[in-house]
C-alpha cells in the first residue's frame, strides 16, 4: 500500500483518489507509514516469530471420524 500511495494511486482510498496532492505531503505520509511499520515491527517481533502449533489452528484436524450415532 505505502508503494501505492509513494506513486500517487489512492485505489484503497476512493475519496483521496478524486483529490490531488502535492507530492511534500504524499513523501511524509510515506514516511509516516515506513515509521509505522518499523514501531510495529519491533513491538511485536515476539508475535511476528512465534510458532504456532497446528492443533491450535486446526483443533479438529486430527480427530478421526467414527460411524458411531
């Protein structure tokens, strides 16, 4: 998205796409969302790396069926 807006194309955005900026203010929301993404990065590094085991995404993937009533 930060690539989308650095060029101008507000797609996500229909209200901004019918406006026109100046190329100062898109470089600083650029910057803005690049700073962003590195807070985030470091805040949630542990999230980021984490693994998470498959019974947890999936907890009834394992369960064998029965013909049990």
């Amino acid at each position: 998205m930060k690539q989308n807006i650095g060029r101008g194309e507000f797609s996500q955005f229909p209200n901004l796409s019918q406006t026109s900026c100046q190329e100062d203010d898109v470089s600083t929301y650029v910057q803005h969302l690049n700073a962003l993404y590195s807070d985030f990065e470091s805040r949630f590094e542990d999230i980021l790396t984490m693994v998470i085991p498959p019974w947890i995404i999936n907890p009834y993937g394992d369960i064998e069926e029965t013909n049990e009533i």
